[in-house]
C-alpha cells in the first residue's frame, strides 16, 4: 500500500511572530486599566479602539468596543517587510483560501484579514521596524525580531 503525501507549496513569506490580539470588550476603561496594571502601555487610543503594547518587546492587545465595527477579534501574525504581506496573500489565494484585500493604514502599518480553515480570524500585518507611532504622546517601541540561526 502506498500513500500520497500532498506538499503544501513553500512558504512566500515566513510569519515572524505573532504580534497581536484584539479582544471585544463591553467596558473599555476597565479593561484598559487592567492591562495597564500587567504592564503594557498605551499607544493608540480612538473613540471605540485602544491598542497596549509591552514596552520590552512591542507585542500588543488591542481593545475593541461593541461599537467597533472595522475588524472583530482576532490574532495578528505581524512581518518585517511590507512585500511579505503581498506575497503571502498571493499563495493563500493561490491556494484557494479567499482573502480581504490588503489596506494600508495611516499608522503606517499593511494588512488584510481572512479566516483559518477552522473559521477563526486573523490579520497579516506590517508593522514597520521603528513601531508604531503613538496618539497619546508615547515613543514608539522598536520592534524585535528572532534572529535567524547562522
């Protein structure tokens, strides 16, 4: 008896970490302040939608209201180069996966959603290397990479 393996096509785009997690909250202050206490920081901050980072490594949460309507939750895989996101919406596509088109933000930032075959959300983002900038006044946290083994 033999059996088929089926390859999945290389990889356009290697996920260099998982960046992010937005979460619906009903009370934004409280939730926000909880996090503060674990110690993230603030960085963006709108009407319906903050975003905390932890100031070591730029990771982040991102707090949505039930009033937020532009995204749900979901988790982020975040790249270093704004291409990979291109690159790997053209596989996922070319795979048959259906795929958001992919915005550019006024944050600087790319992305575009799309669900897992599992029907959970999620974001391919480009975060660029110096970090986000910040609307409250807060520097922004450089991004920090795995390096590649030589």
């Amino acid at each position: 008896m033999y059996t088929l393996m089926v390859f999945p096509m290389a990889p356009a785009a290697a996920v260099h970490r998982l960046g992010h997690v937005a979460l619906r909250v009903q009370d934004m202050a409280r939730a926000k302040r909880f996090y503060e206490t674990l110690g993230l920081r603030l960085t963006w901050e709108a009407d319906d939608w903050c975003y905390l980072q932890w100031p070591q490594t730029g990771e982040g949460i991102a707090l949505l209201s039930p009033g937020y309507t532009a995204a749900g939750p979901h988790f982020a895989f975040h790249f270093q180069r704004r291409a990979e996101v291109d690159a790997v919406r053209n596989q996922l596509v070319a795979e048959g996966h259906t795929c958001g088109p992919v915005h550019d933000h006024r944050d600087g930032t790319a992305s575009f959603y799309m669900q897992d075959p599992e029907g959970n959300w999620l974001e391919m983002l480009y975060e660029p290397s110096p970090g986000l900038p910040s609307n409250v006044g807060a520097e922004p946290i450089p991004l920090t990479y795995p390096t590649s083994p030589a």
